[in-house]
C-alpha cells in the first residue's frame, strides 16, 4: 500500500486529490497536513512513498519551508 502525506489548506481541494489518488494507485494511506507546521509533524518518525504539496499556502510554501 502506497503512503502519501498530502499537504494541503483545502478540504474540498484534498478529498478530490485523494479520489485521483485512489484511482491511479488503488489502496493508499493518505494523510493529509493542512500545513507546512503540521506537515513537519507529521513526518516526525514517519516514512512516506510520496509527498504532495499545494504550492501556496496560508504561511509559506512547504518548499520554501524545506529549503
């Protein structure tokens, strides 16, 4: 089973990128961070397959924040 953290603000915006998700990979475990902060927490000890992020978010990018 694939995992995937999706970072992602939107809960509309997440449910449809996880409806993609699962059409393309099958099972998955997804988790989804509605920032970076929590994106940060979330992969504390955690290992993902696959990290998505919506590039504009309410206080910074994930991929500023990881620079």
């Amino acid at each position: 089973m694939t995992r995937i953290l999706l970072i992602e603000d939107n809960a509309d915006h997440a449910e449809l990128i996880e409806r993609s998700l699962k059409k393309g990979f099958g099972p998955i475990r997804l988790q989804v961070a509605a920032s970076a902060e929590e994106a940060y927490q979330t992969l504390d000890g955690k290992k993902f397959d696959l990290i998505l992020s919506d590039y504009y978010l309410p206080t910074s990018t994930f991929a500023s924040s990881t620079e």
